[in-house]
C-alpha cells in the first residue's frame, strides 16, 4: 500500500495513546491518560463524563490549544493520517481552527462587545485565509446564512442578539476556516431547553450539510440520545467505555455508565442531567490507584484498588473494566481464528 493510498483511507482524525499532563506547584499531574479513538468525516461521538474527567483537556489537545501549563506526555493526533504536531505551538498554527475548531462552553458571552458580529466572523477569514475585507465580509454573511440569522443581523453587536442566536455566532465563528472536525465543548450548557434543542439540531444539520466530523462533549447522556452516533464515557482521564449509542444505551457495561444511564432513566421525572452517583469524582491530586472508579464502584473486586484495567475490544464497544477480563477480546480471538 502506498502511502497516498494509507492518508487516502485514513480516518478524518485519529488519537492514540494521547497522554497530557498539567504542571501546577512544582508537580505534573496526568488529567487524561492514554485516550485513543477515531473519528470518521460526517460521523458524531460524543464524550460524556463528570466535571473534571478531562473532556475539555482532550479537546485542547487535539485542537492544538493547551495552556502552557500542559505537556503531552504521551501519544499522537493524526488529521487525515498525517501526525500533528500538537505539542509545537508554532508548528501547530497553521492547522489551528483550519482542520479542528472548538465551539467552547459559554464562548457566546466572550464575544467582543465593541464589534459588529459580521466582522468578529469575517477577521478569521481575513487573517486565516487571507481574504480581502469585501470577500471576507461576504464569506461572514454566508456564515451566518448557514446557521440560520438573517445575513442583515451581521450588523448587530453582541448584546443586540438573544443567547441562541450568539451560540449561532459562534458556531459561524468556528465554521470560518473551513475546518472538517468541530468539537463543541458544552455548546449549550448556558442555554435554555428549547435554544439547546435548537443549537443541537443545528450542529447536526452542519454535519450532515458539510461532512463534518462531529466530537460533542457534554454531560447530559440524554442529548447524546439525540444527536450522536458513537459515544465514549470518560472517568478520571481515561476513556472507560466505548461504542454505538445504541449499543451502549441497551447493554451499558462499565459499573460507571450503567450508573450515568440509571440517573437519566426515568425522563418523567425531569432529570437531564448527571446525579445520584455515591460519591464524588476525583481531582488531580486525589485520583484513586488501579481503577479509579473503585472506591464508588458498587462491583469492586480486590484486583481492582491494584491494577488499571486494559481498554479492551468486547463484542459491540470497547471497555475498561477487570469484570471483562475473563472475557476473550474479540480482537485476540479474531487473531487466531
Ligand atoms: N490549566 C490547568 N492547570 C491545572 N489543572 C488543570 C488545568 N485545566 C484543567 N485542570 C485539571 O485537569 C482535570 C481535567 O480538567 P478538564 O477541564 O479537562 O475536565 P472536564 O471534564 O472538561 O470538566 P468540566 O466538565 O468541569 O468542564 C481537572 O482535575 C482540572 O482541575
Ligand atoms: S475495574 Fe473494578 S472498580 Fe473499576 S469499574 Fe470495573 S469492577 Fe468497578
Ligand atoms: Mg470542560
């Protein structure tokens, strides 16, 4: 195979092994450890954990956006196949926001308030791009167009606009460079039911409109429900369990998403959000040896405080969990079949 053919039939994005790490009071401290996945053009994953899990650190990573506290340990990005060089700031420049761009929680209200929304979206284009003034104004209206605000609202300041129609900006905004990926990191955390429905439907117009790959990351299982394809369940950094919506809302098998889907069970009760899971989740400094789930983790074993259980292909998904280790890896038995 040559290698025209490899980035040919390469995923739109690829992460293995991807390790970060944040330097804070003469320590470095791991917040996510070993996440691998892959990302197909037009399809969406969602990654869903508790506050802390490192769903925005892995973001960062991928888009090239760490704060300079950060150090990627381990691992590697790979945008159609060719590596990225996500710990190089200056090397990395040039794929910012032009491969991967980021809709950031409650980004609507960092908007510049001085500036009509027509030229906050336009400069990307400009500086990016290098399209003239004329052009990139033009390339703005048609943004805004495609998220669904009248083009003649560019000339709105922020405040003019509703919450929804500035998520809408901003999802203009991340959609300037042309990128294939947008990860939306709580895109609608800061909105009401009915605006976040809205937003959702909207991203997953885009996608379907642009061939987008999608990575959503939020804490709410049920707008996973809704809008994704594949989800991953992340708890203290690592990815603990993955596979098809479908799959994994049928026949969850982590203890922790068996626990995130008993919490949105009942919807009559209102209840959209991660609770009722005893215990609270680790922080950096305080994350639990072996599995880090095990001191909330109704199905501990005594393997469990000791050893960090491998990711491992079962059946429909992948998880990360000692209960399975007598279970034969469908990857192994393939092997020797
Ligand atoms: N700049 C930083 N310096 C030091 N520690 C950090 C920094 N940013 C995040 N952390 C820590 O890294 C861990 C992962 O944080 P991250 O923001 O990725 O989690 P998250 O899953 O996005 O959480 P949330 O749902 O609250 O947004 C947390 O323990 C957090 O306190
Ligand atoms: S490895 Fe042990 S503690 Fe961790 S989720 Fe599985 S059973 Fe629970
Ligand atoms: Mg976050």
């Amino acid at each position: 195979m040559t290698d025209n053919t490899q980035k040919g039939s390469a995923p739109l994005l690829s992460v293995d092994g991807l390790s970060v790490e944040y330097r804070s009071k003469g320590r470095s401290l791991p917040a996510i450890s070993d996440v691998s996945f892959e990302l197909k053009a037009g399809e969406a994953i969602a990654l869903v954990g508790e506050s802390g899990s490192g769903k925005t650190t892995t973001a960062m990573a991928i888009a090239g956006l760490l704060p300079p506290n950060a150090a990627v340990s381990a691992g590697t990005v790979r945008y159609r196949g060719e590596r990225l060089p996500i710990d190089d700031d200056a090397a990395m420049r040039p794929h910012r926001w032009s491969e991967t761009s980021v809709v950031f929680q409650g980004a609507m209200n960092a908007l510049n308030p001085m500036h009509r929304v027509v030229w906050q979206i336009a400069e990307p284009c400009m500086l990016k791009l290098g399209l003239s003034r004329d052009k990139a104004r033009a390339k703005a209206m048609e943004l805004l167009e495609l998220v669904g605000i009248p083009a003649d609202r560019g000339a709105a300041y922020p405040h003019q606009l509703s919450g929804g129609m500035r998520q809408r900006v901003m999802i203009a905004m991340a959609l300037a460079c042309n990128p294939s990926i947008v990860i939306g990191d709580e895109p609608t955390t800061a909105l009401d039911v009915i605006t976040q429905a809205q937003i959702l439907k909207l991203l997953g117009e885009l996608r379907a409109r642009l061939n987008l790959g999608l990575v959503l990351i939020t804490h709410d299982l049920s707008v996973v429900a809704e809008t994704c394809d594949r989800v991953m369940i992340m708890y203290a950094g690592r990815i603990v369990e993955e596979g098809r919506v479908v799959d994994i809302f049928a026949a969850p098998r982590h203890p922790y998403t068996r626990l995130l889907i008993a919490s949105i069970a009942d919807p009559a009760s209102g209840n959209r959000t991660i609770q009722s899971i005893p215990g609270d989740p680790p922080n950096l400094q305080t994350r639990p040896s072996g599995c880090a789930f095990h001191p909330r983790c109704p199905s501990a074993m005594g393997i469990c405080s000791a050893a960090i259980p491998d990711f491992e292909r079962i059946e429909q998904g992948c998880v990360a969990c000692h209960l399975y280790s007598h279970v034969q890896p469908l990857e192994k038995v393939s092997a020797h079949a």
